[in-house]
C-alpha cells in the first residue's frame, strides 16, 4: 500500500523533475575550477600541483622542493546555498617534504567558502566550513569527515562551537582505499557530514567568527555573519591525494520551500537526515 506521503511525493515528482547530480569535475580538464595557492597569485597552479591525469583530479607535489605552508585550494567556479556535495577521495604516496605533522594524509572540502577572489595573496586557508577528510596511518583510530572552522564558528547541541576542529564518528580508513563523503549543507540552517552512506557528524547555523585563518581581509571577515551560501574547494595541504569523482545535487531552487526540499530529498534517498519519517 502506498502511503500519502509516498503519493504526494511521486505526483510531485511527476509534474516537477528532481534535481540531477551534477558533475563538477569533468575527468579532463580543470577549466571549471579556480586555484589559489598560499605566497601565489589567484590562477597560479605552482609546480602543477592540482592536475588531471587518468580521468582523476589530482593533488601532487613533485616540483616541490619543500612544502614551506603554501596551502592550496582549487574553487569551483560559481558559488552554491542548498546542496549535497557528493566527493569520492583516496590518499597515495608519500606528504611532501616540510609537510606539517598534522597534514599527514590530510586533505578536506572547504563548504560556504569566501570567494577565492577575495583571498589575499598570502592567506592560508579561505573562510569557510571544513568537511576534513583523514587517512589512516594504518595503526590508530582516525576519524574521518570531521569538522573544522577556519575562520568560522557552528552550533552544536544548541552551544556556539568554539574550538578549531572536532572528530565525527566515522570509522578510520587505512591505506590508499577509495571513500565516499557526502555534505549536505542546507543554508545556514543545518549540515550534515555523511560517510559512506552514514550520518557521522551535524551542525547548525555555519557563521562567521574566530581565527585560523591569516591573514585575511577584516572587510571580508564579518564576525558573527551568518553562511548562507558560498563557493566549494578541495584542498592541497602537503599529502597526494586524488578525486575520482565530485558532483552536486543542487538544491538551491528549493532554498525557500522547506516542505519540497525535504521531498525531494527523501526521493534521492537523504530520508534519514531531513527529520521526517
């Protein structure tokens, strides 16, 4: 028997189609994507560090002599309120020379992030909501799809969330295995970090505020701002890492209408995490 919701749901579906996932890496080329790398300008892609070899998005460091904190970020290029973020990711090799302990296999999808065109020139990281991606080191507990907030704040369990990062509940994953991580950010509303199918972390009201980010535009650093919407980039942070695939169901049509976004994401599966039955 077909419940009314379930019929509401499909006569909805009948008449407005769904959102579609969208490819945002393309397996050829980079030319959707914007690069800002630390002490480099906006467009430098230093010693090829962000490249498309064998249908993946790769992050290397073979022309790097030392690391030397010049973090890098790859934007796409137009920005995006309500979506899910679909990132399959795996680590390889070795971190580059001058790496950072804490950057061993360590890469992330930097949400409501600031437009890289307002990034100084020797910025590390761009205000944004990181959904921090970790490998194992084949030995500890690791989590992964953990929370951290360079130059923004979150509420957790109704409290402003302070500190810099937070692990989630995910399990570890050791060695060069491919993983799936989803960000379902609604808004300033709520976020959701899923991995591999499992909700391992939420949050509400991404705003800005706090520090770990430097140097930055006090113009563009609005304290207390809340993050309604805002570019993605995927970062470069001293490990290889590669991307197989990123895409996006774009909900933003959907942004004003609570009631058709929470439908049309039971449709693509998402019942779990928008609070309904």
């Amino acid at each position: 028997m077909t419940s009314c919701g379930q019929r509401q749901a499909q006569e909805s579906a009948s008449v407005d189609p769904a959102p579609e996932w969208k490819q945002l890496f393309n397996g050829e080329d980079l030319d959707d994507w914007i690069i800002k790398i630390s002490k480099h300008e906006l467009g430098e892609n230093f010693k090829n560090t962000f490249r498309v070899e064998e249908g993946m998005m790769k992050v290397r460091y073979d022309g790097y002599e030392d690391f030397d904190q010049q973090y890098g970020h790859i934007f796409y290029k137009e920005p995006f309120s309500h979506y899910v973020l679909r990132v399959e990711y795996r680590f390889v090799g070795e971190q580059a020379a001058g790496g950072e302990g804490w950057a061993f296999r360590n890469s992330g999808a930097m949400l409501h992030s600031q437009d890289p065109n307002t990034m100084l020139k020797d910025q590390d990281f761009p205000i944004s909501v990181e959904g921090q991606m970790l490998g194992g080191d084949g030995v500890n507990d690791r989590p992964t799809s953990n929370l951290c907030t360079p130059g923004t704040h979150v509420v957790i369990n109704g409290e402003l969330f302070e500190p810099h990062c937070i692990n989630s509940s995910s399990r570890t994953y050791h060695g060069d295995r491919w993983v799936t991580a989803e960000f379902m950010v609604l808004g300033d509303s709520i976020v959701h970090h899923i991995l591999e199918g499992r909700s391992v972390m939420s949050y509400e009201k991404p705003q800005i505020g706090g520090g770990n980010v430097n140097p930055y535009d006090p113009e563009v650093k609005i304290d207390g701002k809340l993050l309604n919407s805002g570019y993605i980039s995927l970062q470069s942070e001293s490990h290889p890492i590669d991307f197989k695939r990123v895409e996006i169901l774009d909900l933003s049509a959907y942004g004003d209408q609570p009631d058709k976004l929470t439908e049309y994401l039971k449709i693509h599966g998402f019942d779990a995490f928008t609070g309904e039955d």
